[in-house]
C-alpha cells in the first residue's frame, strides 16, 4: 500500500516538472496580450460593405426597359390554284333565279273575253304565251290559278322545255258553274317547279246566263273560228 503510494507521488512530481518545462520554454510572443475586438462592430462593418456592394451593382445593372407587344397579323384562307389543264373556277356555278324568267300574253287561242256559256257547259281555254325572259323555261314549270274564278280548271305542269323567246300554247280545260251567273273571271300565271311565279298573269273571261259573244270551243285546244250571221239586203222595185 505505501509502495503504491509512493509510485503515486513519483508520478505526480514528473508531471508538474514536465508542465514547469514546458512553460519556461514559452516566447514572449505567447505572452502578448490579444487586443480586445468588438463583434458588433465587426457585424456592422460588414452589413455596410454589403449594402454599398449591392448599390454599386444596381447602378451598373441596365433598367427594364418595356418590351412592346407585337400583335398577330391576321391570316387570309389560301387561295386557289388551277392545275395545269385545268380551268380556273372562281366559286361555285350560280343556279338561274327568276330574275332571268318572264313570260308575255300574245292572244287568246280560245274562249275570247266575254264568250256566252249556258251553265254546267265545258270548255277548254287556250292562251298562246312568250318565254320572254332570258332563261329556257324548264319540263316540270306550272300555269296556276291565282285568283277569281277557277271555273274548274287545275294547275297544268310542262311536259317540255320552252326556249326563250320562243312562244306555246296552254291550255286549260274548264266547266261553267251552275249556281253563279254573269261575267266570271279567272286569273293564271306561270311558276317554276318550286313554286315562285314569274312574268305576266293571263286571264279567261265568260258570261254564263246571258248574252255574250259565241263559245269558240269546247273541247278542241285549237282554235276554232265562228262565223257571224250575215244580213242580206232585199231591193223593193220602185214603181
């Protein structure tokens, strides 16, 4: 136990020799105080160079300056080529409207104005008319009653085509009525197949229960003359 001891104080003895060495070896360098530094000054300094740092870089940066927005032109559709051989075509082929039809009165075939019919008498009345427009009338164009007195007769549709210029008969079969009397008159006028009427109206005119001019026909789509009574003069022998 006193061994142990005395091993302790040896050791003991050596370290504080060797801290004592230690020490006197020091340079005087290591014994110069260190001045006493201020860390908010330090901070402060900072702070401002990086402030005048950044102020100097700002002046030297160039200003935004706007950019001016551009606005799009408009587009156009392209337009279109010929092929070679190929004609050009401009749009699409304008169909004929009724401005280009027209039709003219010429003379009445049959059943002139005013002709005397006894009621419940039949006939047919015939109009010669001109295609007076600048448009071929089409196969399936209609002569329709309009207005007054129908006397029977229906809408007649055209089996063919009528040039322009060129003049046709038509002919519409009739009744005289049997519960009116007097002057009646009915109005016809041509339409194309869809309806839309077009040029002059043409109409037929009768008297049923009186007096009146003769009835040209009945039943034929020809015209058919009369011929009027004739007066013969008897000579009186003077004495």
């Amino acid at each position: 136990m006193l061994k142990f001891r005395l091993m302790t104080g040896v050791q003991s003895l050596v370290i504080i020799s060797t801290l004592l060495l230690g020490a006197c070896r020091a340079t005087p360098a290591e014994f110069t105080p260190t001045p006493n530094v201020n860390v908010d000054e330090i901070k402060t300094q900072a702070v401002g160079t990086f402030a005048a740092d950044l102020t100097l870089t700002a002046a030297a940066a160039p200003s935004d300056t706007p950019v001016t927005t551009l606005t799009p032109a408009p587009t156009f559709p392209a337009l279109a080529t010929s092929t070679a051989g190929t004609p050009f075509v401009s749009g699409p082929t304008v169909a004929p409207t009724t401005g280009c039809y027209g039709m003219a009165f010429v003379s009445d075939v049959t059943v002139p104005d005013n002709t005397a019919m006894t009621p419940g008498q039949t006939f047919t009345k015939t109009w010669k008319i001109q295609n007076s427009g600048t448009c071929a009338w089409d196969a399936g164009f209609k002569f329709s009653f309009i207005g007054g007195e129908a006397l029977g007769g229906t809408t007649q549709t055209l089996a063919t085509s009528v040039a322009a210029g060129a003049t046709y008969d038509i002919s519409v079969p009739m009744t005289a009525p049997t519960n009116k009397t007097g002057t009646l008159k009915g109005d016809w006028r041509m339409s194309t197949a869809s309806g839309q009427f077009f040029g002059q109206s043409v109409y037929v005119q009768i008297v049923v229960g009186g007096t009146g001019a003769t009835a040209t026909s009945t039943t034929s789509l020809g015209p058919t003359s009369t011929t009027a009574p004739t007066n013969t003069a008897t000579a009186t022998p003077t004495p």
